[in-house]
C-alpha cells in the first residue's frame, strides 16, 4: 500500500484507489470535476517522485516536466508527497547585489541566493518584504553556478511594491523569494522548431531568459522575437539584443514602438501585430507570449487559430494588482 | 485513422476512430472551428483556452463513444449558464456542423462520422435544459 502525504498528513492509498478518491475519503478539499483524466480540474503536483507518466496525459509538456499529475487518473506506483498547485513550497532568502535602471521606468534587479532553489528561466517567483507585501516578477537569466536572479521591475503609478523597489530596496538588503512557478519555459526537443516570442515592456524578462536557455540548448531552429512598447521608455536591451542576433544567424530581433509620433528608427506598430503577419501560418510553431494581459490573451487566441498547436502555445500574461487603499 | 490495425467488427467505434490520439488530432481543429464561428464563439469565450480546450477534448472524446464519466444531469448543469445566454437548438446544430466537418478533415469514414454524430445528438435535450 502506497502513502500519499499533503501538508502535515499522511493517507494510505488503498489498492485500486486514485490520489483524488484517497484525498476525498480523508475530507481533504481537492477541486474535481470529470474524474476520467479530461478536465484538468484536480492537477496537483508530486514534491518528490516523478508521478506515473499515465497520471500525466494532456498535460502541457512544461507542467509535465514539473512534476504535474491528475489526482483522478493516479494510481501511485511509489509513496509521493503532494501539494496542490495554489499550495506554496519553501521560501528562501536572497540578498540584492545589483540595481540599476535600464530605462527611466525599469530596474534591474539581481539577488543572490545561499540555499539550493530551482527554476526553469522563464518562470516568476514572489518577491516578499519584510512586512509581506508581495509581488511577482519574472526571472530574467538562466540557472546557472553563480546562484543569482535577475528580474526587470516596471515602476507602475502608485506601484507600492515596484516604488520601494525603485526609491528604498539597496545592495545588501535582502527580501524572501519563493520557489519558482508558471509554466512558460522552453523544453529540450524538437530543437529545429521555429519559436516566436512576443513581449510587452518588461516581458521581455521572462523571454530573455527563454532566448538565452534555447541558445544554451543548442536550438536550430529559427528564433524570432518581437518586443513592443507604446514609447522609448519601454524599450531595453536594444543592443544586447542586436549583439545577441550579430552571434546567432539563427535569433531575429524586432523592437517596435506603437505610440505616435515617435522619432526612432524601431519598427512602427504594435508588437503582436508585426509578429502575427510576419508569417502566413504558425502550424508547427511554439509561441512564447508575455507582458500586457490584454495583448497575451489575444495574442494567444489569434496565434492558436493562425495554426499553432494550443499545446505549443506558453504565455504569462502579467496581471497588475492594484494597490489597496 | 489507425495504421497498424485493420477495422474489424469487434473494434468499439472509439477503437475503430483511433482512440485518444485521434481526439488529440481533432481537438485543435475542432475548436478552431468552433472560435473561428460567429454564430457560436460567444459560448466558447474564455480567457482560459487551455482549460476550454480540455472541456472540448472531453466532448469529443464522449463523442467519439469513448470512456466517460458524464451524466445528463452533469450535461444540464455545465450547459445552465450558457443556456441563460441564450444557446438553442441553432447553435447546437452548428456545432454538430463542425464535429462533421472537422471528422470529414481527418479523413474518417461517412459511417463512422455518423455514428459520432448520434452520439453527440443524444445529448441535445440535456445541453439546451430541454
């Protein structure tokens, strides 16, 4: 008999029993819905060992990957630990080592972390003060030995998180990070597939770090990013970016500005625009979408009817929380 | 749609259209078809397209007589609110329209289609709250 453990407690799973009817029976609250692996309403996620692949069918490569299982369709094949995806790991602390502003409206910045964390580049953490507040931003690098994070953080009006990071956080100081989340990173395989990477403002965050682990992966495959802002302000890495294209015949890089009246020599339009017509079909591709809700969620749509597989589509859309009066 | 095996009377018809691999072929086509029809895409609007897709998976994949778990009463209760919008019998039949369709793109044979098809009609009374 297998053992499923959740939080502080530990359930036996009795033989022909799945996760979800064993959690159900000890009255733990798990969300459900067809019961036959279609839904996706009871996804969970094993914390130790890898779920059977059988438990894992229809889910996106990337959740896959992460350890993502339905409870309704699991028989365990080994004991697991469990957690529910709202359910939030260990967090850990990072200290700042670096601020700088990359445009009068965005800051980089780059903490270093002690203890062992893991993270797909791509993927958000919540940055936690002391006091608790707390917001997500996207990492902006890809893992590597020097166990730091870099993040672009928008200064948004009234922003209370991005506005203490821009006026107080300093070298030194240090906030509470958590384990990383979201599904929007690049998967090995299929390495000549072209990949399309649309982003507003700092979504360029999250595929900065997808561009550069594709890189390091060795993907063949043409890679075409479009980074939009409606001014000057929201544009950066403009020439990181360009160098990185003179390096790699294989990366295209379209900076577009879709505010008016704008002396620049940047692609005039709006970044989803441009990408979407580029191509007269996207069947085969995988998308890489973030920034702007608004712009993700169409974006997302058009992309999905313009052929792309929905299993090859990633987005973060990048919701704002507006500040408690 | 399955290669590797030739049809025979003993297949049931989820058999015999190719199983999971076949819905996983229709899925996408089909709700292309299906957001791309102004007549019906309002129904089917839904920021989370992923979580729709799965609901459209489900469908077909009932349609396609395989393994499923749905009753009529949990068939008039996902459809209530749509059915408060204003679904009716028009919109039900166009999605019929493109289940045939998206069958007929795969290459699946009249026969078979028509059998997909009286399944998926054998929910209409339940869908509409009829």
């Amino acid at each position: 008999m297998r053992s499923i453990t959740i939080g502080e407690s530990t359930f036996s799973c009795q033989p022909d029993e799945t996760v979800l009817e064993t959690l159900l029976r000890e009255n733990i609250k798990v969300p459900n819905g067809c019961r036959q692996g279609l839904c996706q309403a009871c996804q969970m996620r094993s914390l130790d060992n890898s779920p059977p692949v059988s438990a894992q069918v229809g889910l996106k490569d990337t959740l896959q990957k992460q350890n993502y299982f339905l409870a309704c369709i699991c028989h365990p094949e080994q004991d697991m630990t469990v957690a529910l995806p709202n359910q939030q790991g260990a967090s850990i602390e990072a200290g700042v080592i670096k601020k700088q502003l990359l445009t009068p409206d965005i800051v980089q910045l780059v903490l270093e972390y002690q203890s062992p964390f893991n993270f797909f580049a791509g993927q958000f953490v919540n940055l936690k003060r002391a006091d608790g507040l707390t917001r997500s931003y996207s990492i902006a690098n890809i893992p590597h030995h020097e166990n730091i994070l870099e993040f672009h953080i928008r200064r948004l009006p009234n922003g209370q998180f991005s506005s203490w990071v821009y006026d107080e956080l300093e070298p030194g100081e240090s906030v509470t990070i958590s384990e990383a989340q979201g599904s929007c990173h690049y998967l090995p395989g299929r390495a000549e597939q072209p990949l399309m990477l649309v982003g507003t403002g700092s979504g360029l965050a999250p595929l900065y770090g997808i561009i550069a682990d594709a890189l390091a992966q060795d993907h063949s495959g043409p890679i075409h990013l479009y980074h939009g802002s409606r001014d000057l302000n929201g544009l950066y890495f403009v020439d990181e970016m360009r160098e990185l294209a003179a390096e790699f015949d294989n990366f295209h890089y379209t900076p577009c500005l879709s505010g008016e009246d704008i002396e620049s020599d940047h692609v005039r339009g709006r970044a989803h625009d441009i990408a979407l017509s580029s191509t007269e079909s996207l069947s085969g591709w995988r998308v890489f979408l973030c920034g702007h809700p608004e712009m993700v969620n169409q974006t997302k749509r058009m992309a999905f009817m313009k052929g792309a597989s929905m299993g090859d589509i990633y987005a973060d859309a990048f919701h704002v929380i507006q500040a408690e009066k | 749609m399955s290669e590797s095996q030739e049809p025979t009377s003993n297949q049931t018809l989820y058999e015999k259209l190719g199983g999971e691999a076949a819905v996983n072929a229709a899925v996408d086509i089909f709700y292309r078809k299906v957001l791309a029809d102004h007549r019906i895409n309002r129904f089917f609007d839904n920021s989370d397209m992923e979580k729709q897709a799965a609901k459209q998976k489900a469908f077909l994949t009932m349609a396609f007589g395989g393994p499923n778990n749905y009753s009529g009463t949990d068939m008039r209760t996902a459809h209530a609110r749509l059915v408060k919008m204003g679904l009716n019998a028009s919109h039900f039949d166009a999605v019929m329209e493109h289940l045939g369709a998206t069958l007929t793109e795969l290459n699946v044979p009249a026969e078979l289609i028509a059998q997909a098809a009286a399944i998926a009609e054998s929910t209409r009374n339940d869908v509409l709250g009829k």
